[in-house]
C-alpha cells in the first residue's frame, strides 16, 4: 500500500468523493488511516438517508472509478440490504452507511486518531475554502 504512487491514490480518492457527492452523500470525511494501520491508507465514510440511497452511492462510486481509472474494488461486503456497504480498493476503504448504522458503529471514534483529510478532498467540490470546515457544506440539508 505505502509502495503505490501517492498522487495516484489520491486522485482516485478525490473521485471516488466527487462520485460519492453527486449521489448526495452527506457527512462525508476522509480520514488517514495509513500511519495507524496496514489495512488502508485512507477510510472514506459517507452517511445516506435510506438503503437505497447507499447502493445508489456505491454503485456510483464504482462506475466512475471503473470507467475512468479502470479499477475494480477488490472486495465489496454488504450490499444487501445496504446499511453499510464497504468497498474495498487495497489502498482505500469507502464506507457508505444509513445514517442509524454509521452511529451505532462509530468509525470516527474507533479512528479518532487519524487525520481527518476531508477539507484536502471534498472542498474542491463543495465550494468551500481549504481553511473551512468541509463538513458543514457535506451535511444533510433538509
């Protein structure tokens, strides 16, 4: 994972975000897990109103990075019933999860200790400066 060409990772990130973001997915954050852990360099976790919503992101999240980086997640857990589907791409992990489940879960807690790298990812896509909170902007509105 810590071999692999950083801009490269990053880039495919960056996408998967966007791709995230474009199905509405909210409460997004991209945490640096890689100095923590083996697993992964970085964890994306995004919240989605209801189980459909959540397939709809993921299912997005991997068409946009098939048809333009031509890569494949090499595992994907839990996409029925869709509460939390995990799609794993070696050097990162994207959560998507209903809005009751990533509570009971709490990954940011478990993870409180990786920098949170969400400003560096999503601000380009929410209009928001690098300095501030990205995650205002990435909050449900109702």
């Amino acid at each position: 994972m810590k071999d692999k060409n950083d801009d490269s990772i990053e880039s495919r990130v960056r996408l998967a975000v966007q791709a995230a973001l474009d199905k509405k997915a909210f409460d997004l954050n991209v945490l640096s897990v890689g100095e923590l852990t083996s697993i992964a360099d970085f964890f994306i976790l995004a919240s989605a109103g209801n189980e459909r919503q959540a397939a709809a992101i993921a299912d997005a999240v991997q068409e946009t990075l098939r048809e333009k980086m031509k890569v494949k997640p090499l595992l994907v857990e839990g996409a029925t019933p869709g509460r939390w589907v995990l799609l794993d791409y070696g050097d990162f992990i994207f959560h998507v999860f209903t809005e009751d489940t990533r509570r009971f879960y709490g990954l940011e807690r478990l993870w409180g200790d990786a920098p949170n790298m969400t400003a560096e990812f999503a601000s380009e896509f929410t209009g928001e400066e690098r300095d501030e909170a990205p995650r205002r902007a990435l909050k449900k509105t109702s």
